[in-house]
C-alpha cells in the first residue's frame, strides 16, 4: 500500500512576510516537531518531514485503510496556524518517497557527506534529498485545487475518511474539502493534548480566521471559498 503524505505551506507567505516575518512557518515547523517527538514518535507511526519553501511534505512510514491519521495530523497543524494568526493550505495524497542522494553526481555525492549541502568555491548548493510520486501527487492536487484555506483530498479517497470527520464537494471536479474548522473526532483531541499543541472550539477558530481575512488584502475567491467550504456564515 502506498504511503500517505501531507503537504501544507503558509497561505499568503510573500503578502504576510513583512508584517509577521517567518513566524507562522516557525510554528507549523513547531507543531510538525512536537507531533513526530510526543504522538508519532516510533514504528510504524513514525512520520518524515521535509522543507519545501514555506511548507513542508509530511509522509508516513507505512500506508493505511483508514486516513484517519494523516486527517488528524492536518487538522491540528492548521488550527495550530490559525491559532498564531496565519493560515495554512494542506492537501493529502498517496504514493512513495525515497532518498534520492544516490542518484546526485559523483562530484556532488562525494562533497556532501551526509549533509544537504555542497560548497560551491566560497558560495554554496543545498540539495533536496527526497523525491517520488507523493510528493509529484500532492504538489499537482494543491495546483488544481481552489484558493483557500483549506484541507483537501481526491474524491477517490473518500471511503478511507473516518464517517466523523466532516466534508464537502468542491467546484473542481474530483477534489473535496475537509472542514478543518467544525471535525473535531476524539483522535484529534488525543493528538492535540499529546503533542502540547492548542486546542480551540469551532466559535474561537471560526473568529481567529474571521480576524486573519478582515487584517489581510485577499482576494474574493479565496475568502468565498474558505468561508464556504468550512461552513463559516
């Protein structure tokens, strides 16, 4: 079975950069830290996360029937985002990832050592160690998705999303919206009280991102869409 992954970045990263800085990248980084060392800290719930801009992939260490868990892990992320008065985009897909520092040049194989860097005289190359179809799914079903904040997943996952947690269709052919807002199942709770992360009532989140669109210039799409498809009147 294929592994799942989540990839999720700050919403609006280039508008927000010079009011908040890095702030709301450091704490989605937080939240993925204190969820991999405190829930998901050993096999077979292990979980690996790699930088990419202003989000990160997150994939697990084996499939599952259920997606309940990378659902959750969403979720708890987002909220933790909104909580520090950003916004975050997630969206779950399936597929493999591998290291692929094997693959790099001889030259660049023997100057890295282990490490994501190679120098370049007195300048420097970082390299991305990791590729494969998860990462190719997610980034492709976050380009066709709709603007928002919000948490999405092909249509042809749904019969593995828990009956608990809570969706709904979009205006794009096969992709649907998890209301990251109003689900509130008892693993999520778990993860939350685990992992130290906060945990906020619908009303409290639905102003947090009330208040992030009043304080940002955003286009009409995305506020009709995030309010929409999170049920938020």
């Amino acid at each position: 079975m294929e592994r799942w992954a989540i990839y999720i970045d700050i919403e609006g990263f280039g508008a927000t950069y010079e009011k908040q800085g890095l702030y709301s990248l450091r704490t989605l980084m937080e939240g993925i830290y204190l969820i991999g060392n405190k829930w998901c800290s050993d096999t077979p719930e292990r979980i690996f996360a790699h930088q990419i801009g202003d989000g990160f992939i997150i994939v697990g260490e084996f499939g599952r029937d259920s997606l309940e868990i990378p659902i959750i892990i969403a979720i708890a992320l987002m909220q933790q985002v909104i909580f520090s008065d950003g916004a975050a985009k997630a969206v779950i897909a399936e597929g493999d990832l591998a290291d692929i520092q094997g693959c790099f040049p001889k030259c660049i194989r023997d100057e890295c050592k282990g490490d994501s860097w190679v120098r370049l005289g007195r300048g420097l190359m970082t390299t991305f160690p990791v590729m494969g179809t998860a990462l190719i799914r997610a980034v492709s079903l976050a380009k066709a998705s709709p603007a928002g904040s919000l948490l999405l997943m092909e249509e042809t996952l749904r019969s593995r999303i828990p009956p608990e947690i809570h969706t709904l269709p979009t205006e794009v052919a096969d992709i649907l919206s998890i209301d990251w807002i109003h689900t509130r199942p008892k693993s999520l709770e778990q993860i939350q009280q685990i992992s130290g992360l906060p945990r906020l009532g619908a009303n409290a989140l639905e102003c947090k991102l009330k208040e992030y669109i009043k304080n940002n210039d955003l286009e009409k799409d995305w506020q009709d869409n995030t309010l929409r498809l999170l049920n938020i009147k």
